[in-house]
C-alpha cells in the first residue's frame, strides 16, 4: 500500500496522516517535526549543550536534586528498562519483586530471569490495581527481597498505580524503588524525593517527542555502585553516564534527530504550563472521550477511579457485526489510529488520549466511530464474554 497517496479525512492539523491514538509513537507538534529538518553533528558543542539541556530538564520535571542523575540511553523504552535492572537489581541471593498489572510488569519480570537475576513477582493478571499493603506483607515475609520494580501506568489497560504509597512501605522497609513511568512522565505528577530510587521513561510519550531514545533517573550513589554490573555493552548505564559525563557525548551514534525534537517538545511542555497543564489536557481528552463511548454503548474495563487519563480500554461488543479489523481500518481511513487490546483474557480495544490532540479531535474520533459502526451495522455494544 502506498499511503503517500492516501487522502485521510480527519479534523486539519495533521495534514494526510492519521491521529495516533495510541501510547506512542503518538501524534507530535508542527514544532516538533521541524525541529528534525536539520542534521546536527553528535560532536559539536551546540548538539552536546542539548543534550546537557535535555538532561537538566528530565531531572527538574521529576523534583530531582543534586543526588540523581539523568542518563540517556539509544532505543526504545524497554532498553532503558533492561539497562536499569541489570544495573541495579541484585544477583546471588538477594531478589527483586516485580509487582505486575499487565504486560509491562511482565517484561520486566522475563528481562529479568533472561540476564539471571533474581525475581519474584506479585502477579494481579490484566488489570487489579496492587495495594501497598501487599506489596509490604511481600517484603515482611522476604528479607531476600532488596529492590521493587513497580509500573506507574499499566498501559496494558491504562490503570494508574499507586507509586506513591507503595513507596512509602518500600522505602519505610529500607529497600531499593524503581518505577517504569514509561507512559506517565511528564503528564501525571511524580516525584524523585517521594521515595523513588530509579525512574525510567521514552522520548515518544507525553512529553510529546519523537521515538529514539529513552531515559533512567537515579541516585546518583547508585550509579556509582553499579560500575560493571551490566549484563550488556550498549546497555550498560554506568559506562553510558561516564561516556556522558567525561565529554557530553553519546558512546555510541546518538539519534540526533529525535534528541533536538524532544529538546523543542520539552520547550512546548513548559509553555503549556508544565506536567499539570499536560494531565489536565490528557484528562479532558480522556472525559470526552468516555462519555461519548458510553453513550454510544461501549463499557469501559475500568472504573472511573482507576483508570488514568493515558489510555482508555473498552470491551469489544458482542454484536456478530463487530470486525476489529475492519472497525480499525475503517477509523484509520477517516483520520484516527487506534490500538488493539492487549489484555489476556478479555476481547478489547484502547484509545490513546496521550500527545498532540486535543477536543477536536476526540469529537472527531467519537463522530467516526458511530459512523463506522453504522456502516458495520453494529447495533448490541454490550461486552463480549460478560
Ligand atoms: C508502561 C510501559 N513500559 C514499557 C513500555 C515499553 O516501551 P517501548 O515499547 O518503547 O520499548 C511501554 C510502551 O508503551 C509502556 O507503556
């Protein structure tokens, strides 16, 4: 398919390509893909200040003082995801738990048997939220455990977790906590000082870049110690701090491209108003756009209080004229990319509400999705299996 001839009927802003409403990559400002019109040298000291700039930045948005440091990695998020745990989670006797709501704590648990650490897990299946009272009756009843690994937002069904509760039984344990906010920061508060030892993130969430490279914030004393303990060369922390550090540059080829979009997306946060005039948009998105499938007749997985303003689960209808397939390339030729589901054992569907959309364009998305599913002739919105 050649979809430089492709005509989108979407609301105008993002010319012929569909919205992305998904976790990302996510649909980005006009700003922020011509920032990428012009190729920077890794090594020159504009591209290195930047860089400087970038990382400064990361630590200010997460209320980090001078005892964290913030070191990039090149890849996705889960590269930095498996450079922070085979930095700093134990080998030997000692164990890390993964308390895991979905897919991301289930990565986090397989890289973790994968570079031979120590895991034990709190599994809660697709969607419970875990309470920070178990995560403490998990380290009471396990001296071995020293380090916790807990996901911010469970993008597998757009749950928020309560890190900041359970940092409080981590740390009142004396224990090591690390959060997977992967796709929260930068739109959902969250504060280093608030018992967090180590905090992951990409360039292609709410902050509203381009993807290329994620990021791990940590103290600094930690870094420090984990000097080779990597499983891994590229994915090795210590030495990509160091490489940083010694002359603010990359090791290895950084992406440039995706470093100067994400320096003017960072721009863009702050003249928004920062991570709160972020959520709050995120929230509005979110309201409007649950409304509006409820009143269509979808049912959301999640309870209002639990689920975030990052992404919305809703269960597939029962009608036997329901087609994901067709419903979502049906979306996509009026101007909207949804996401398929990922729960295990529910048939769903998410909406991203993440990166540059705004009202418009949830009444837009809203306004195709009953079109199209008066062209599939769906009728019975009740869920599928309940
Ligand atoms: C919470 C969470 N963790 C980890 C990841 C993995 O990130 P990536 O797909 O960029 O490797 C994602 C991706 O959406 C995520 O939402």
């Amino acid at each position: 398919m050649d979809h430089t001839t492709r005509r989108y009927n979407g609301p105008p802003g993002q010319e012929d390509m569909p919205y992305l409403l998904t976790p990302g990559p996510l649909t980005t400002s006009q700003g922020v893909k011509a920032a990428m019109l012009a190729d920077w040298g890794s090594r020159d000291v504009e591209f290195r200040k930047v860089v400087a700039d970038i990382r400064n930045g990361l630590l200010a948005m997460a209320g980090a003082d001078e005892t964290y440091e913030c070191v990039i990695m090149q890849g996705s998020g889960t590269f930095a995801i498996e450079a922070a745990l085979g930095a700093f989670c134990p080998s030997g006797e000692a164990k890390t738990l993964v308390v895991a709501n979905g897919a991301y704590g289930d990565r986090a648990a397989k890289i973790l048997e994968k570079i031979g650490r120590p895991v034990v897990k709190i599994d809660k299946g697709d969607s419970a939220a875990p309470t920070p009272e178990e995560v403490g009756a998990a380290l009471d009843a396990d001296p071995a455990i020293t380090h916790v690994w807990v996901i911010h937002c469970e993008t597998t069904s757009g749950i928020v977790n309560p890190v900041t509760d359970i940092a409080k039984v981590v740390k009142g344990r004396g224990r090591r906590f690390m959060v997977d906010a992967m796709s929260s920061f930068g739109a959902l508060p969250l504060d280093m000082r608030d018992g967090l030892d180590v905090m992951v993130s990409s360039s292609n969430k709410c902050i509203e870049g381009v993807p290329g490279f994620s990021y791990v914030l940590v103290k600094r004393h930690m870094l420090e110690m984990s000097k080779g303990r990597s499983h891994s060369v590229v994915l090795d922390l210590y030495e990509q701090w160091k490489g940083l550090e010694a002359n603010g540059q990359f090791r290895f080829t950084p992406p440039t491209h995706a470093l100067v979009a994400f320096h003017q997306a960072m721009k863009e946060h702050a003249e928004e108003g920062g991570v709160e005039a972020r959520g709050n948009r995120y929230a509005r998105n979110a309201d409007l756009l649950v409304k509006g499938m409820r009143d269509i007749g979808f049912s959301t997985l999640l309870n209002d209080n639990e689920a975030g303003p990052i992404i919305q689960t809703f269960l597939t209808p029962r009608d036997p004229n329901f087609d994901f397939e067709h419903f979502y390339e049906s979306l996509r030729m009026r101007g909207f990319a949804i996401y398929p589901g990922k729960l295990t054992k529910r048939p769903s569907f998410r909406i991203g509400t993440i990166g540059k959309v705004d009202e418009t364009v949830m009444n837009g998305v809203l306004a195709a999705i009953r079109a199209v599913l008066g062209e599939m002739n769906v009728t019975d919105l009740s869920p599928l299996g309940a």
